[in-house]
C-alpha cells in the first residue's frame, strides 16, 4: 500500500484522529479506523496490523495521561500489563485457526447487553464501590482472557474491561476507563508484534495515523478526566450500540448468511 493515494491517507489520518478521541474515553476506536483502512484498499490482515500500529499511540496517549494524572497505580498493574500483553501476542497467532464465526455471531448481542448494563444500572458514577473479586483473581481470570481475545479477533475489548473493571474489581468509571486503557495499550502491544513479524503492517500509514491517534486521546483522556463518568458514560452505552450495528449490517456477519439478508 505504499501508492496510496495522498487523499486517501488525509481521510485515514483524520479518522485515526476521531478513533483515538473515541477510544480513549469509550473504547470502540476500531469501530471507525478499521473499516476507514478496509474503505482505503487495504486487504484485511493489513488493515488489523495497521490498526494495531496506529492503535498503539492512541492507548499510549491515553494511559500515559491518565497515569500521570494519579488514575493508574503503574508498578501494580505492569505484572497484569505483561500477562495481557503475553496473551495478546498468543491470540494473535493462533487467530487464523480458531472459528471466528461464533464470535461475529454473539459479539452484537453482548455489546448490546454491555449498553444497557451501563444505561439502567443505578448509581454508575465515579466512586469506588465493594470488590466482587480481589485483585490477584480478576487479574489470572479476566485479563488473559481480554487480553486473548484482542489479540485473536479484537472488536469490543474496551467494553469488555470496562464492565470487569465496574462490576468485578469494583471500580468507578473514571477509575475503570483508565485501568482498561493501560492494559489495552499492552494487548495492543502484543498483537501488534505479531502482525508486523509476519509483515502485515503499513509502516508509514500506520505511523500517520498514529500521530493523529496520540493527539485525539490525549484530548479525549483529559476531557474524560474533566468530565467523569457524566461523559464516559453515554459516549460508553453509544458506542457499545453503535459497534453492535456495525457487525450487524456486515455482509460477512454470519447471522446475515444465515437469514439470507
């Protein structure tokens, strides 16, 4: 992809610049930069590969903001960071051989569930609440399942830890979106390495993209910092919603095939 046209890489920058802002606050940034790559001409192990090198400065940003900002206890979290990070990169490689169709199939209706946890629970705010689990469980239980799952197939990982942060480790939303950021910032790190070995990468697309990323999140952490969950909230439940319609209207979403639509 090296010939790609100049017009094309401004639209991929620009995308790339919303992504970032979106994710860094609600996740979901892929929803709008993968399809924008498979929009430009990329075949779609480049565009997942690319997305991970792009995505990378956006979670750094966003990470990086809020653990400088107190959100993110580093030192106790690189233990977990390292597992997600190690899980990620197995998911990645064992992605071509898993059957990805029961996840294409139930992803919509979980993302819809995850929308209206966050929509009808009470009291969602940013104060910290009792733990269902301790730490060290939530981290050998749910983080290298995450961390797996972004790495073999991806769309919803933020959600996903959101909602473990919230209704498990006990966490208030700011408190949550944070934690999910820094450890999505090593699942995008583990997935990334796999992609770029096997040459799946647009370097300098990918790294375009990637300075637009950095920016976009770090004014979407700050705002998210400003704001709490009386923006992480909403922007959260829409975007669960929207990623739902987007795998649903897919042609290649295999409940269409099975309905014939």
């Amino acid at each position: 992809m090296s010939d790609i046209a100049l017009h094309l890489v401004l639209l991929l920058v620009l995308a790339a610049f919303v992504a970032g802002f979106i994710d860094s606050i609600a996740g979901g940034g892929g929803l709008i930069a993968i399809p924008a790559l498979l929009l430009a001409g990329f075949p779609p192990v480049d565009a997942l590969g690319t997305n991970k090198l792009q995505g990378l400065f956006g979670s750094g940003s966003a990470a990086l903001h809020y653990a400088r900002n107190g959100q993110v206890d580093v030192t106790r979290q690189l233990p977990w960071a390292a597992l997600a990070l190690l899980m990620s990169a197995g998911g990645a490689l064992v992605a071509t051989r898993i059957p990805g169709d029961a996840l294409r199939l139930a992803l919509p209706f979980v993302l819809i569930a995850i929308a209206a946890y966050f929509a009808l629970k009470p009291n969602m705010n940013d104060v910290d609440r009792a733990q269902r689990i301790g730490p060290a469980a939530f981290g050998i239980s749910v983080v290298p399942l995450v961390g797996f799952y972004d790495g073999a197939f991806g769309p919803g990982t933020g959600s996903f830890l959101m909602l473990a942060f919230v209704s498990l480790a006990g966490y208030g939303v700011l408190k949550a979106t944070a934690h999910t950021k820094f450890l999505n910032f090593a699942t995008n790190i583990g997935g990334f390495a796999v992609f770029a070995a096997v040459g799946a990468v647009s370097w300098k697309v990918g790294l375009a993209m990637g300075a637009a990323q950095f920016l976009g999140a770090r004014i979407g952490s700050g705002l998210a910092m400003k704001n709490g969950a009386r923006l992480i909230k909403p922007l959260l439940v829409l975007t669960c919603v929207a990623l739902a319609a987007r795998l649903l209207v897919d042609p290649a979403n295999p409940l269409r095939i099975m309905l014939g639509v």
